[in-house]
C-alpha cells in the first residue's frame, strides 16, 4: 500500500472483511468504503445517480455520521444510541444523516454481518421548528421586470433571465454557453432557444455535463424581450455568465453578487427561488397547462402517456411561449 499508515490500516481492514472467517464484525466505516461509498460512486458513473446527490450524502457522512458511528461495530449499533444521535442534528440534517446510516447498516444485513437493521427501528425526529426556514417568495413578471432592471450588465444578468424566464436551475443557469443559444421566428416573434447540456456543481463549481435526470437535458424557450437579449448575449461566445477570463462563474459567487445587487425593497429573494417564479408564472399568469411546463422544467410528466407517447420537441415549447407572451 502507498500512503499513509491510515491507508493501510484501512486496506488492512478491507482485505480481512472480505476474506476471513473468525474477522470480527466490521466497523460502520468499514461498510461504508467497502460497500455503499463505492456502489453510489459507480452509479454516478453509470449516469443512474447525480453527482450532486452523491456530494450531499457524502457531506452528511462527513459531517455528520462519521464523527459518532466511523469506529463503531454494525452489531454496536443499538436503538437508543441512534435515538440520542437523532437528538443532537436539527430536522434536515436528521433526515438526510438518517438516510446514509440506513443504507450503510442494509449492506450489514445483506452481506449477513448483522441478522437486523435497527435502523428500521421507528425513531422520534427532530421537530420542523428545527429547519432554517428559506425565503419561499416568488416574484411577478413586472416585479421580474424590476428586478432585472437592477442587474442588468451585470455578471448574473445571463444566469437571471435563463432562471427567470427559461425556468433553469441555479447550476444549469451557470452552465449555458453561447452556441447553446439559437433562434426561431414564431409568428413574427423572435424565439431564443437554449439547450440545457451541463450544469455547474454547487459544491466546488465544476462543470459536468451529468444532469439532475434524463429529463433535465432538454431545449426551453425564452420568448420576447428576454430571448433577445439573450441572443445578443450569447454572440460573445464562451460561459454566458462567466468568470471574466473565460471560465465559468461558480454558484457561490452568483449567490454573493445576487444578495450585493441592488434591488428593490419587497423583491429580495434568494436566486433559487427564479425557477419557482418562472413556474408560478407559467402557470397563474400565462395560463400554461401543467402538462406543457412540467418538461420544460426537466420534469417527467407523469402516467403512460408521458412514459411512452409525448413526446414535444423544441418548436413546439417556442410557440406556446409565444402565443402565451403574446
């Protein structure tokens, strides 16, 4: 082994969980390299899970699991400890720490370490109260209006009007490059549309082209006035909203530089919650029906019929933005 006396401790411990009869019962950590770490990586490879989710499990280990559960023997691990563990986590970080040490302890069952999970046990969770309550505002397409107003020339002025007006998450927002971005006449109205092909990670602003699922690699049409702007934007070629030497803007600076902008008293909402105002907008304002926004949101539209039969392509988003904008 080449590293560290850790890494070889860990090898170690590795090669005897796997081939000797009289090992004792591995470690919690032990389960988690061998077993659950390595099969979600691989998932993530295969494309059957996001790179993002796999970020915030591990963060939850890290942060969370590891400290109290690392060096503990899957047959220690008894109900009232977990209980007590429970009690010192706040709701959210309860439910997603909850949810890796369930995992980790089923690979126990399954490869016969332990006969019972006592993680199927029931437990009492932290209360809601406990959740960092986030801002759930929405703004009105005039209030959009003001708001862009505030940002416009800015570095987020790109990300703002694809999140927006095009209805894309923070990091496929980021993502968007300047060949992304056609054109399409509807009626006399011109029609920008953009390919949604990558996205920027929240967690150490790297770009991949892994989507949130295989519905989010999609086309969205950004009629009127916020479409032309975006194909002026997109001329320049490279990031739309870019680092200004030809890289891409992480989400950390977007978020800075959004909470910095000057906008109007009443309208300050986190950047996020522009795709929760784009669909309430489709929806009350424009009168779009659900059908129509779900894929252009990324989302699968439920039943047979958007299983297997619908299949809309770009044009036909493009005119019913349009004839709703109209």
């Amino acid at each position: 082994v080449r590293g560290s006396r850790k890494d070889a401790e860990r090898a170690r411990s590795e090669l005897m969980l796997a081939h000797s009869d009289d090992a004792p019962c591995p470690t919690v950590g032990e389960v988690w390299r061998t077993y659950a770490l390595p099969t979600w990586e691989r998932m993530v490879g295969d494309g059957d899970l996001a790179a993002q989710t796999l970020a915030v499990r591990r963060s939850a280990w890290n942060r969370h699991v590891a400290p109290t559960w690392d060096a503990v023997q899957c047959d220690g691990v008894r109900p009232l400890a977990v209980q007590q563990w429970l009690d010192t986590l706040n709701y959210s970080q309860a439910k997603i720490s909850m949810f890796v040490l369930r995992a980790v302890m089923d690979y126990a069952v399954r490869y016969e370490y332990v006969d019972h999970s006592p993680m199927r046990e029931r437990y009492v969770m932290p209360s809601k109260s406990t959740i960092d309550r986030r801002d759930a505002g929405v703004w009105t397409l005039d209030e959009l209006g003001e708001v862009w107003r505030a940002v416009m020339g800015s570095p987020v002025e790109p990300a703002f009007l694809l999140a927006g007006f095009g209805g894309l998450r923070v990091g496929e927002a980021l993502g968007v490059r300047g060949s992304d971005v056609t054109t399409l006449d509807v009626g006399g109205q011109r029609v920008a549309l953009v390919r949604v092909e990558r996205q920027v990670l929240n967690l150490g602003g790297r770009v991949t082209d892994a989507l949130k699922n295989a519905q989010s690699r999609r086309t969205v049409a950004v009629p009127g006035r916020a479409g032309a702007r975006l194909v002026r934007l997109a001329e320049s070629g490279g990031y739309l909203s870019g680092d200004g030497v030809g890289g891409v803007m992480d989400q950390k600076r977007l978020r800075r530089m959004w909470d910095a902008a000057l906008l109007p008293d009443g309208l300050r909402h986190p950047f996020r919650n522009l795709r929760n105002s784009w669909q309430t907008n489709m929806r009350w304002s424009l009168r779009l029906p659900p059908w129509l926004i779900e894929p252009m949101m990324g989302h699968r539209v439920e039943g047979v019929t958007g299983m297997h039969y619908d299949r809309p392509d770009a044009e036909m988003f493009a005119e019913a933005v349009a004839r709703a904008y109209a």
